[in-house]
C-alpha cells in the first residue's frame, strides 16, 4: 500500500491544499499522441519497407507521401460536405496522420506547429496575414 501511496503521490497533485502541479506529471502529460507517432515516423526511417508502411511511404519519397497528404485532405473535405460526422472523425486522423509522416521526412517535430499556433493565438487572421507579407 505504501508503495501504491508513493506512485500516487509523483503524479497526482493535492487539490485540498492546493498542492503545485509536479513535474513529472507535466512531462507524462505533455507527451502527446503526435509525439508519439512522430518518434514511430523516425524509427521507421531505418525500417524494413516491406513490413511498415511508414518505412515504405518514407522510402518512396517526397511525392508519394504528399499525394497522400493531397487525398486524405480531399476525402475528408468530401466527408464535411457529406455531414458524416463519424467519416470526417476518421479522415482527419488520417490527414493528421500522413501530415506527420511528411514533417517526420523534413525532421519537423508537431511541437513546431503548435508553437506556431500558440504564435497566432489571440491574432485576427487578418493581423497574421499582414504579419507574414512585412518579412
């Protein structure tokens, strides 16, 4: 029990007394599901194309892994016009997906894009358009 009551106490936080938030537990928590499948992208660099997907994508280069890109953007553009809440849930995994696997070619970790988001956050998409034409 003491042993359950030590893990308890790295990754959970006291609310009653208002304990502060532990670093572990930011660290667990902050690695995403892109994280992860970004580190698979990379591993997958150095694996065998005929028993990985990634590998094999990766292997045939920069155009057959954005024509990926190019199809899942339009199948899960059909699946918004069409409504089908259950389709545009499953295309987008895969358009997020096939995204990741083309920044893991270019070695761009999703923490790039999010920055950039939490970059343009707060800004009208006016005031971010008139931001990049002045550089």
């Amino acid at each position: 029990m003491l042993a359950i009551q030590a893990v308890a106490h790295v990754f959970f936080n006291r609310i009653d007394i208002n304990e502060a938030p532990k670093e572990e537990a930011k660290e667990i928590a902050a690695y995403s599901i892109s994280d992860k499948i970004y580190h698979i992208i990379q591993e997958r660099k150095h694996a065998d194309p005929k028993s990985s997907y990634v590998a094999s994508l990766l292997q045939k280069g920069d155009n057959a892994i954005l024509k990926k890109v190019v199809e899942e953007a339009g199948e899960f553009c059909f699946a918004c016009k069409d409504n089908d809440n259950k389709e545009m849930i499953y295309e987008a995994a895969d358009l997020v997906f096939h995204t990741l696997v083309a920044l893991g070619a270019k070695n761009i970790h999703p923490s790039l894009i999010s920055k950039e988001l939490e970059r343009r956050f707060g800004l009208s998409g006016i005031e971010e358009k008139n931001s990049r034409n002045e550089h």
